[in-house]
C-alpha cells in the first residue's frame, strides 16, 4: 500500500476546510440577522461550495438567476390561477422540461439537487 506524500493530503483538505468554514460563517451570519429556519444557511453555503472561489461564485450568480427567475413565474402564476394543483403541476411540468432543453443546448448546465 503507497502511503501519501503530506503535501498531497494538505491538498486534499483545503477544500473541506473551505466548504466547513462557509457553512459556519454562514450560519453565524443567519443567527445574528435574526433569520427563521437558519438551518438553511449552512446548507446553502455547502450546496454552492464548489472547489475553487471562482467556481463557487459561478454557481451561485446561476442559482441566484434560477431562483429569480422561478420565484417571478410562480408570483405570476399564482396571481393568474390563484392556489390550483393542477396549474402547480403543469408549471412544474413546463419548467422540467425548460431546464432539460437548456442542459441540452449548454453542457455547460448541470442539474444538481
């Protein structure tokens, strides 16, 4: 069994420390605002973590756009069909097939959840 050089198992903790302290931070910063369920904070932050800061800030300017832009068409619908199951699950049904075209078109588009 080849044992690992130290350098190369400092390497391989960077990105766990990173990914540790973003999720402590933010939930420090949920709890000092005062913000309900500040459960979600820590989870967001581990969510978005990506490898390099790059990377992360990519990510989360995409997540950002994609929430945005969910949040308006569901604003939209609800105030067009009001509380409808049906037109919930056809919005649903749109927007999957929506975002699997795009991950079609852009490789570049990853799905993760």
């Amino acid at each position: 069994m080849k044992k690992k050089s130290p350098v190369s198992f400092t390497n391989n903790l960077v990105h766990p420390v990173r990914t540790t302290i973003a999720a402590v931070v933010a939930l420090l910063l949920a709890r000092l605002l005062a913000l309900p369920e500040v459960y979600w904070a820590p989870i967001s932050a581990i969510v978005v973590m990506e490898s390099t800061l790059g990377a992360t800030l990519a990510l989360s300017w995409r997540r950002l756009i994609g929430t945005a832009l969910g949040s308006a068409t569901g604003a939209l619908l609800l105030g067009y069909f009001g509380p409808s199951l049906l037109a919930m699950q056809a919005a649903y049904l749109v927007s999957a097939f929506f975002v699997a075209f795009c991950a079609l078109k852009n490789p570049l588009i990853a799905l993760r959840g």
